[in-house]
C-alpha cells in the first residue's frame, strides 16, 4: 500500500490538474481521465472469461446463447436501476427510494397490464410516468426543500414501499407473455438491444445542457452556480430521471418474474449502488460513465453466477459479494492514484 | 412568515438556546406530542406502564443509534449495523450454549467481534479511502455471509441456544424499580454525552467532522478518531444485539434489518447535522424514543402495515422539512 500524505478527505479534484507537472502521454492521459470506466469494462472482461473457465470445468462445455440471454435479462432491471441511480450520485446524492420506486411499478404492471396491446402500452406509459413522479418529489424536497438526499430518499423510500403494498398486498397478478417476450425475450437475448438504448440515452444526456449541468453541479456547485446553472432544476431534473429509470426498472422486473410482488425490488437500491460504484462512479460527485455503469451492473450480475457455478456454499455469497466490493474499490482507487501521478 | 418566525425564535436565543439545543427541544416535543396523541386515540397510552415499555424498546433503538451518531457526527455513516448485530446476537448463544459459566468469555467475544468489525471499517476508511457508504455496505454483505455460511443458515446445533440465564435476568431485571435495559441506557446517555461534551476526545470528534482537513492541519489525528469512532460503532451495534437476544431469549436472521433505518432516522430526528460535526446524543435518546412512540401509535390505532410505511414516511419528512426550514433562515 503506497503512503498517503492527506488525511480521510474526498481527494481534491483541483490537485491534479494543476501544479507543474510535465504532460503526460495521450493514452495515460485518457487512462487517468477515464479510470474508472476502463477498470470496469477490464472486471467485465475479467468476469466473463473466468465465468466461462467456470462452466467449462463444470460442463465441458461454453456458455451459449441460452445462458446469454438469461443472463442480459436478469440483468436489465439491474442496468435500468444503476442507471437512474448514477444521476443522482452525479450531484453527490444517493437515491435510497430506487427500491420503492420499483417495487410500486412492479406492483401497478403486475395489477393492470393485460392482455390486450393498449393496455401494454398505455399502463407502460402511466407507469414511466409515475416513477418520473415520484422522482420529482425526491427532487423537490432535496432541491427545493434542502434536505440532505440520503433522508429525503430514506423517508420516502418507506412511503412508496408502503403505497407498493397497498396495490398488491400479496405476491400475484400475471404479465401477459407478449410483453414478456416484447421486454426479455426468453429464447433470443434481444434485451441487449435495450442495452445498446440505454448506452446511446446515456450519450445523448452526457452532451445535453442538463447533463453539463448535473455534472458541474457535481463537481462544484457553487462555481456552477457562478457561471449561471440552474442548480435545483438540474438537481430536481436528476431525481426526476432516477425516478423514471427506476419505473422502467421495476417494468423489466416484472417482465421477467412474469408476475409482481412489491418486495423484490427492495434489494435494488443496494445493489444500484454497487453497480455505480463498481462501475466507477465518483461518490463525491461529478465522474463516471454510464457505460462503465452498465459493465458494473453485468459484472455484479455476472459474480453471482460465478459463485454459482464454482460450487460456493450459497449462504456465504454475501461473504464473497462484500469482499469483492472492497477488493474492487481499493484497488481501483490505487491504480487511479497511480495512474494520475505516473506519466 | 420569516419575520413572525424571528420573534418566536428571539426569547429562545435569549434563553440559551441556540440552534443546537432547540433541537433537542424538538426531539424532546415531539416524543411528548406523540404520547399525547397516543392518549387521545387510545385512552391508557400515556399510562406510565406503557411508557416504560415503549422507551424500553427505544433503547435498543437508542443503542445502535449512539455508535450511528458517533459516525455521522464526522459525516460518515455505518450500513453495517444489521448483521453485526444480527452476528452479535448468534455468536453470544452458539459461544454460551446458554450457560452461565461460559457467559462472561462469550460476551467478551461478541463485543471483540462488533469492535473487530468497526476495526476493519475504520481503518478500510481511514487509510485505503473506501467511501463510508461503500465499506459498511460491504462489512454488512460480508458480516451476512459469514453468519449465515458459519451457522448453515441457524441449523447449526448451537444455534436453537437460549441467551446465558444471567443475561436474560440482567434485561428483564430492574434497578431501583427501572428496567435495568433503562438504566444501562441512561449511562450509555450520561457517557456518551460526557465523552463527546467534556473530553479532549470529543472536541476532536466534532471538529474532524467540521473540517477534516483543517483539524489535521491543526494536530488532530484524523485516521485515529475516525477509526476509533467507527469501532465505537460497531461495539454498540454488538451491546444492541446482545440485549435484543437476551430480551427475546433466542436469535433469529433478519433481527438486525429494522435497526438501520430506525438508528439514522433517530439520528436525523434528534438534530444530527448529517454531513457532521454538529449535534449532540441526548437528542438522539429522544428521536429513539419518538420513533418508538410513533410506531407503538400507529400499532394502537390499528393501522395496516402499509399505512405504517407511509405515515412513518411523511413524519420523518416533516420533521426534516421542519429542521430544514429553520436551517436556512438562521
């Protein structure tokens, strides 16, 4: 472990660009700029090849398209929720009511989407729409109201949990097959084209004035607020987005139960946080990549089913998913140090 | 508004009560205004048996809640505190067998155990710079998977123990006529509150949380406190386990998932500036039992369990907006 000379402090940002240090190479530079992104797509590539060295030794045989497929539908709801969570981690924020929120759109899909194709739509849109409002409401209380994320989302993680359980009190309802198929496909892995939407969104809200917007405020609200940014609208917009991708979540959820039950998503808000970080997102704000977002929500996805098949005691997967957290963070912490200081 | 606001609040700046102290005040208002609602929609509420029971049940709350605050006071948090504690209460029974002889080693150990945890998530923060938020979380995936894997999931033959007799009398037993799980509260009050008030300790405590860079510069050794704040934690996370088996009699899993967010929302309630270096744990004591109070109401009222979920809710977030509110216009 190298000697750190600074107290437990988030890492000054302004330190590493200035200061007289000669230039760096192009690539360390973009390895330096893009550390955590790197890293990630490095444990994605890492976790399919030893899950693949896995099954072999179980099997004698790859993985093909079946497992593909399950594998990119068990995780969507995962890839949807970190998403919505990274916006809000962009302004330094955490969403603790990501979980809440998908268990009431889990909840409301499970009760009204039906056979018929308006309903699949229509119910999809009042849904999405719902989740933007109760991320709205999240943003309006931290924005406008001033309180800290981690309470406000904490409070009404409890009221939407609660609102989940009064619409589905039990375990139940059905989602059509259709939409199932329309969704994650059981038999063709066409969710990643889904993937690829989420990607190119991310892309497209990275270039948008609100994404400057939320990712300025992150990094420094007070000058983003000296060079004129609306800081509650682009932190009111986060929460709004969080909420929306949450929506979506807790529909993929669903699709792939193909039944609802308005406790599954609790353990989303969690596991969002470990995908973002993973992932390489900045908890202190302002860095990160969505596409380093969705490597991380994969590998999270992609250790369960390694431990799986290595034959570990399931009781102790929680062990292995705790310390592959920490491992993962200190040593992707290092090489970002180390990174930035070598040329 | 802010005007009429002003004049409320003048005579109390004049009494001594700065912002801090006011909300202890409310922590203390609304623990009382929640037992007289409780009087109104169900006669017998605020008799003083029930009292007891229910600020029995705080101080469970209260204990977690005290290593919470220790914490937060430097901004961090702890997400660990349900399976330490959860760890806690099985390792006490399945290292006592429940007897009494085994009882003082096994007590040792579980405490070793919560402080060990602490250990690991202090020094994981303080040297290697893991985010409180993503080390505790981990400690808890980790704590879960060790207890869960080393007792096969509660089948292991020691796991049906009972808690040591001697623990078991020593919660339900009284002091002078007060429960004696109350009056290790009231000390773990008197001490905590010494500790973090009156000692050299604690002045380094609030200002690490008030400026971590400036209290090194000024000789503060962050990495220690900060470490040492985080083993307080886990020490109570573990206290808090122990008395919960020796309450109940015998451990379970899931035990300790109330615990989380009951121990911040008492800390939030009782005036803990949550990015730190401001609040005090007498008004903690006080959010405890308001978080208790509110809960025993709603049961009284018989309230569905999802109308407890979004009533729970909004109060928290009124008693914020409240707090915030005050906030900005000082």
């Amino acid at each position: 472990m190298p000697p750190i000379d600074t107290p437990a402090v988030p890492p000054d940002p302004t330190a590493a660009a200035g200061g007289r240090r000669p230039r760096r190479g192009k690539v360390t530079h973009f390895l330096g700029q893009n550390v955590g992104l790197v890293l990630a797509l490095v444990m994605l590539v890492a976790a399919i090849v030893l899950y693949c060295a896995v099954y072999w030794a179980e099997t004698q045989s790859l993985p093909g398209n079946f497992e593909l497929t399950s594998t990119v539908n068990n995780t969507m709801p995962l890839v949807l929720a970190a998403i919505g969570q990274s916006f809000v981690v962009l302004t330094r924020g955490l969403d603790l009511s990501i979980g809440g929120t998908m268990d009431l759109a889990n909840a409301l899909a499970a009760v009204h989407i039906h056979d018929s194709p308006g309903s699949m739509v229509l119910w999809s849109v009042i849904v999405l729409a719902i989740g933007a409002g109760l991320g709205l409401v999240n943003g309006l209380l931290v924005g406008v109201g001033r309180l800290q994320p981690i309470l406000a989302t904490l409070a009404t993680l409890s009221i939407y949990q609660g609102i989940a359980i009064k619409v589905l009190p039990q375990p139940g309802g059905s989602i059509p097959p259709v939409y199932t198929s329309v969704l994650v496909n059981p038999f063709q892995p066409y969710a990643l084209l889904y993937v690829l939407l989420v990607a190119l969104v991310w892309y497209a809200f990275r270039r948008s004035r609100i994404g400057v917007a939320i990712f300025a405020i992150g990094n420094d609200e007070q000058s983003a607020r000296a060079n004129g940014i609306d800081t509650v609208r682009a932190r009111v917009t986060s929460f709004t987005l969080s909420g929306l991708f949450a929506g979506a979540a807790g529909l993929f959820l669903a699709a792939t139960a193909t039944a609802g039950d308005a406790t599954t998503g609790n353990g989303f808000t969690l596991t969002s946080i470990v995908a973002c970080v993973l992932g390489g997102m900045n908890l202190f704000g302002g860095r990160g990549s969505g596409i380093g977002v969705i490597a991380g929500a994969f590998v999270t996805t992609m250790i369960v089913n390694i431990l799986f098949f290595s034959n570990i005691d399931p009781l102790y997967q929680s062990f292995y998913e705790g310390l592959f957290l920490v491992v993962a963070v200190v040593l992707s912490t290092a090489i970002g140090r180390f990174l930035r200081r070598s040329r | 508004m802010a005007k009429w606001n002003a004049a409320l609040l003048q005579p109390l700046e004049r009494a001594g009560l700065n912002r801090d102290r006011r909300r202890i005040l409310y922590a203390f208002l609304a623990a009382i205004l929640l037992f007289a609602v409780g009087e109104i929609v169900h006669p017998g509420f605020a008799s003083p048996g029930s009292i007891g029971a229910i600020v029995m049940v705080a101080s469970f709350v209260g204990l977690v809640a005290a290593g919470q605050t220790f914490v937060v006071l430097i901004g961090g948090i702890d997400l660990s505190v349900p399976w330490v504690l959860n760890g806690a209460s099985i390792l006490l029974v399945t290292s006592s067998l429940g007897q009494d002889d085994r009882a003082p080693w096994a007590l040792l150990l579980t405490l070793g155990m919560g402080a060990a945890a602490g250990l690991v998530n202090g020094v994981a923060i303080a040297f290697l710079g893991v985010p409180a938020v993503v080390m505790t979380l981990a400690m808890n995936g980790i704590m879960e998977g060790l207890t869960l894997g080393l007792s096969g999931g509660l089948t292991c033959g020691a796991c049906a123990s009972y808690a040591p007799p001697v623990v078991a009398d020593a919660v339900h037993g009284s002091l002078f006529g007060i429960p004696s799980a109350l009056v290790l509260w009231l000390v773990v009050i008197a001490l905590v509150s010494l500790l973090l008030s009156f000692t050299t300790f604690g002045r380094r405590t609030y200002a690490t949380g008030n400026n971590p860079h400036a209290s090194y510069l000024a000789g503060v050794n962050v990495r220690l406190i900060t470490i040492l704040l985080y083993v307080l934690s886990g020490l109570f996370a573990a206290l808090a386990g122990i008395l919960l088996v020796g309450f109940g009699g015998q451990a379970s899993l899931g035990m300790g998932d109330p615990y989380l967010f009951q121990s911040i929302a008492a800390v939030v309630i009782g005036g803990v500036y949550m990015l730190g270096g401001r609040g005090h744990y007498l008004g903690v004591a006080a959010g405890a039992v308001t978080l208790v109070a509110l809960v025993s109401v709603l049961l009284a009222m018989n309230m569905p369990d999802y109308g407890r979920n979004i009533i729970y809710g909004i109060v928290i977030l009124l008693l914020l907006l409240l707090y915030g509110r005050e906030e900005a216009e000082d």
